[in-house]
C-alpha cells in the first residue's frame, strides 16, 4: 500500500535502501527512500499486530532517522505505525516523543492511513 501511494503521488522511491551507520553502530537500512523534485524523504515502517516489542522500538528507529536527516542523508523522515496492536499509537503521533529526544522533531511519526493520505496527496 505504501509504494502504490508512492507511486500515485509522483514520487520516486528505492525499497531497502542503506542510509548510514545506526546509532551506536550497525547498518541503518530504511523501507523506503522517496524522491520528488528536490526532496528526499526516508520511510520506515513498523508493524504491530498484537501487543510486542515494536513499540518499544520506536524511539530507537526516532533517533536513528533524526540522525540521518542531521547526517544530511535526507531533507526529513516519516516513521509509519500500521496495525491494530499498538497500545502507544496516540501517544507516539501526539508529538510527545519529542518532549523526551532532542531531534524528534525531524521525523514524523504517523499511521499508515495518514501516511497514505500524505503520500496520494504529494504532502510528504
């Protein structure tokens, strides 16, 4: 769904793209890098089906995106939360998170539908 929406607003992208070095070490690997006109945008998507450890990665998957964007890999970062299991989903899409890291602000959290929307609409 998310590359269709890709595709219906005119964006380029690349699937698994390596963006850097994670924090703390390791290869950050992205689910997408969309492109249109001068914009690069990073997408990673999480999946919650029941109640597990996605969420708990969240704000590890934030500061890795946020220090892309800083590293100059891209102009900014959409973290999608699809799924039904995500006891945390309002809190993280509130932009609450960013009261607890310092970069969070450069990357968007956002539901699949949203990201959708954004996407169709090229409001990425």
């Amino acid at each position: 769904m998310i590359l269709l929406a890709l595709d219906r607003g005119g964006y380029q992208y690349e699937t698994q793209a390596v963006v850097g070095l994670r924090c703390g070490g390791g290869t950050h690997k992205v689910d997408a890098v969309a492109r249109r006109a001068a914009d690069v945008i990073l997408v990673s998507l999480k999946w919650q089906q029941t109640g597990g450890t996605a969420e708990q990665k969240v704000p590890f998957e934030v500061m890795c995106l946020a220090d892309a964007v800083r590293g100059g890999k891209a102009d900014r970062a959409y973290l999608v939360l699809g799924g039904d299991g995500w006891t945390l989903r309002d809190y993280y899409t509130s932009g609450q998170l960013s009261e607890h890291l310092r970069h969070a602000a450069l990357v968007r959290i956002v539901t699949l539908e949203a990201f959708i929307r954004l996407a169709n609409n090229r409001e990425l």
